[in-house]
C-alpha cells in the first residue's frame, strides 16, 4: 500500500525562503501547500523551480494574506480541504521596515505585528485543532537575528521577531502533551529582498539619525555581500527541523546567525551592546548630544 506523502505548510512560498524551501521539500517528496497573498503567481514561480504539471496534487496554492483576517479564515479551511491536518505548518512570510523609533509611522508598526506575529497565530489558532486531534505535526517558525537583539532601524521587525520566538515557546510547552512539536529557525543573512534596499525607509536621512542610518547601510551592504548566501542553502535546514522529534528546539541557520545566538548566551550585555554598535558604524555615546555645560 502507497503511503501518503507528508503535507506541508509554508506561508510566503512565492519568494525568497520560502519558494527555494517549498522546492526543496517538493523534490523530496512533501506534498507542498504554498500560503501566499497571490496564489497564481506564486504556483508559476513553484512550478518553475520544480517542474512540477499544472494540476499536480503534490503542489497546491492558497490565498494567504496575514494581515486580513478573513482570509486567515478562508485559508485555514482550504487548507484542510485540500490535505486535512498538515503535517508541518511553516510560519515563513513576514514583512520590514526600516526606520528609528521616533521616526517610524505608527501604523508602520501595527501592520508589521499584525503580519509577523498576529497572523501567524491566528493561522495556527485555526489549524491546531486538526493537527491536535491527528496527534503529531511540527509548527516551524522563522525567526531572525532581529528577534535574538533587538536591531537598530528596525526595532519594529526586531520586536515582532521576538514575540514571536517567545510566542512560539510557549505554544511548545501547550502542544507538547498532545504530541506536536515547535522549532524556531533562527535565519542569518540571505539573499532575500528583505531588509534590503526595497524595504520600506521611513527615515529622514537629513535629520538627526542621518549618521545611523548611513552607518547602517554601509557596513550592511558589506555584510550582505560578504555573508548572504543564496535561499537554496537555507531550505536543507528547514527539511531537518521538520523531521526532529524532540517537543521544541532552536537553531541558527548561517555562521552570521549562530555567532549572534553564541554570543547572545555567553556575553555581558554593555558589551554586547557596544558591539552591535561599533559593527553597525554607529555614533558613539554622546556623540550627538549637546554639552550640558558648553
């Protein structure tokens, strides 16, 4: 008798991570459901990258967009339609911006949390109860550097990539009785479109963190060019946390990311913090603040 083939779920599958990782699993033998805001385009990209036949029942596409309700909704139900209880539920989508605190809109912040951390619990919120009732899965979250310290410029990814690493620990200790399992994936620099020069900038480069910002962008780009590797290498890394046995584990992906993670564990945080600071070419302390005795 055939077995079935283990269903997977990736959210932001047209793109990035997320396309070379819905590849990588097609080609060994998932049956891959890829969650993304235009399911048509994205299936293209899929079928491209894996030669894959218009129709074939091992590669579905699903309207997502995590920041609409409704659609979480929608998706949830074609979702079981279609494979019934996943075995791997991959929270992979997410959206940037880049911008210090004072500056950055408000909404800016509210759209990235409803996206990066709002939506991926609603969606799980709506397929846990399948996947509980099956008695095994592995929820997947990609989590970043951003949400091991918090980032200059973009506090607002930082702090939603955080929660959602804290939030994904606690849904660990809930789910682990029922047999499920979580893994947080914590990314290192990839050659996405992430954080990049099509990010949204809501900074004045002309006002007062002008020199932040353009710290950031030069040892950024050198950083991208000397440590990015290619989606492709990111996916293998994937397939194996889906496979893990134990209730909850994490792991770095990329030498970037693991130092971060090591050095995050072992080192006071003033010198951490000054690290960060001098490896992002910031303005010292002080350094563009006004004498209180001049």
């Amino acid at each position: 008798m055939t077995r079935e083939p283990r269903s997977v779920v990736i959210t932001g599958a047209s793109r990035g991570l997320g396309l070379a990782s819905a590849v990588h699993l097609y080609e060994r033998g998932w049956r891959v459901v890829g969650a993304m805001r235009s399911p048509d385009v994205g299936l293209e990209r899929l079928r491209a990258g894996t030669g894959a036949a218009v129709g074939d029942p091992r590669l579905i596409g699903v309207r997502l967009d995590l920041d609409d309700p409704t659609s979480i909704t929608a998706a949830a139900k074609a979702i079981e339609g279609a494979v019934g209880a996943p075995d791997a539920l991959v929270h992979n989508a997410g959206i940037a911006a880049v911008g210090c605190v004072e500056e950055m809109p408000f909404e800016v912040w509210e759209r990235i949390f409803r996206t990066n951390l709002f939506g991926p619990v609603r969606l799980t919120k709506a397929l846990l109860p399948s996947m509980r009732a099956a008695g095994c899965g592995r929820i997947v979250v990609i989590s970043s550097q951003g949400g091991v310290r918090g980032m200059p410029s973009i506090s607002a990814y930082s702090a939603s990539k955080a929660a959602l690493e804290r939030w994904a620990e606690a849904l660990a200790e809930e789910v682990a009785p029922f047999g499920l399992g979580v893994t947080i994936l914590v990314s290192g620099a990839f050659q996405t479109d992430i954080l990049t020069e099509q990010t949204p900038h809501h900074g004045d480069l002309n006002g007062p963190y002008a020199g932040h910002y353009a710290g950031i962008e030069r040892t950024g780009r050198s950083m991208i060019r000397l440590l990015a590797n290619p989606p492709e290498r990111f996916a293998p890394a994937l397939a194996r946390a889906l496979d893990e046995r134990a209730p909850f584990a994490r792991h770095a992906v990329g030498v970037d990311a693991r130092m971060l993670l090591a050095g995050s564990r072992v080192l006071p945080a003033g010198l951490l913090h000054h690290l960060v600071a001098r490896a992002m070419s910031l303005p010292r302390h002080g350094a563009l603040g006004s004498d209180p005795h001049g």
